[in-house]
C-alpha cells in the first residue's frame, strides 16, 4: 500500500494542489486568449475551446484520483477533490491575472470603459448600465487588479465547486 492512500486527506490535498496548478494554467491561458482576442480575434475561438476542455480536465483529475483509491472514496471525498482542484487552479489563475492588471496592462479595465462609453454614443445606446459605466468612470470608480483577483477566486473557486458535484456521480461510475 502506498503512503498516498495511507493518508487520504493528504493525498487529496496534494492531488488538489498539483492538479489545481495545471488547471490553473489552462485558466490563465483563458484568460490571457480573453483579453488579447480584441486585438488578435482567433484568441476568442481558442479560449473559448479552452474553456469547453475545463469539465473534461476536471473529470480527469478527480477520476484518476478515484481510481487510484481503488474505487473507494465517498461522494462527499471525491467533491471535495473536486473543489480543492478549483481552489488551488484559483489561486494559480490569480497570480497571472494580478500580474496582467498591475503590471502589463494597467489600464485594461478604464479602456474598456472608455471603449464601451464610445461605442454605446456611437451607437445610441442608453440606459441603466451604461449610465453606471459612465458615473463610475466620473468618479474614476475603476476596480483595481485586487479587485480583479478577488472576483476571479471567487468566481473559479464558486463555480467550480457546482461543476464539481455535477461530475462526482460521473466520476463513481465503474466502468472505464
């Protein structure tokens, strides 16, 4: 018997780890498509197969870890190697996006307002958003990149967990 499933709160929790910091890199990689597909559009169909690659990688990592254990662990273990990938791919994912906010492009967030209050006078559009827009620029209300940071662990993190407990059943099945 191996040392990993001697101890399997520590072995799912370096899998999350080691697992989350390659999941962590395709999201980086999705974002990093997302904010240059302005300026180079084919970033946006590649991103967007990056993201459909995101539930397969998911159930990868958590089934290999189920097979390992011989078949043996609980739903509830197997999800929460499910959200320990997500945290730790969140935490990977926040160290590029901090990066790009402060010091690649630091103005990424006040051009898009500036783009879209263009547009929206260009085009007529009116409303609630875009007055929003529009006073939070005024009042230079701009989010910084710890901002950013945060809302994007929230958001893998969060959404990752409810993509995790859809694959759990997927992931117990038996058959290869």
């Amino acid at each position: 018997m191996t040392n990993d499933l001697e101890s399997p709160r520590r072995y799912i929790l370096r899998r999350g780890a080691s697992d989350g910091a390659l999941l962590g890199l395709l999201f980086t990689a999705v974002f990093f498509c997302s904010v240059y597909s302005d300026r180079l559009p084919f970033l946006a169909v590649i991103a967007l197969l990056m993201i459909v690659a995101v539930p397969f990688a998911a159930y990868r990592f958590m089934r290999r870890s189920y097979l390992r254990a011989g078949f043996r662990m609980a739903f509830a273990t197997v999800w929460l190697q499910g959200i320990l990938l997500f945290i730790f791919a969140a935490l990977a994912t926040t160290v590029g996006v901090y990066l790009f906010f402060r010091f690649i492009e630091p103005d990424y967030v006040s051009r898009l307002f500036d783009n879209y209050l263009a547009m929206s006078e260009r085009h007529a559009i009116d409303g609630a958003f875009t007055d929003t827009i529009r006073r939070m620029r005024e009042v230079k209300f701009i989010p910084r990149p710890v901002d950013m940071v945060m809302s994007t662990l929230w958001a893998i993190s969060f959404f990752g967990s409810m993509l995790s407990l859809l694959l759990v059943p997927f992931v117990r099945l038996r058959g290869r």
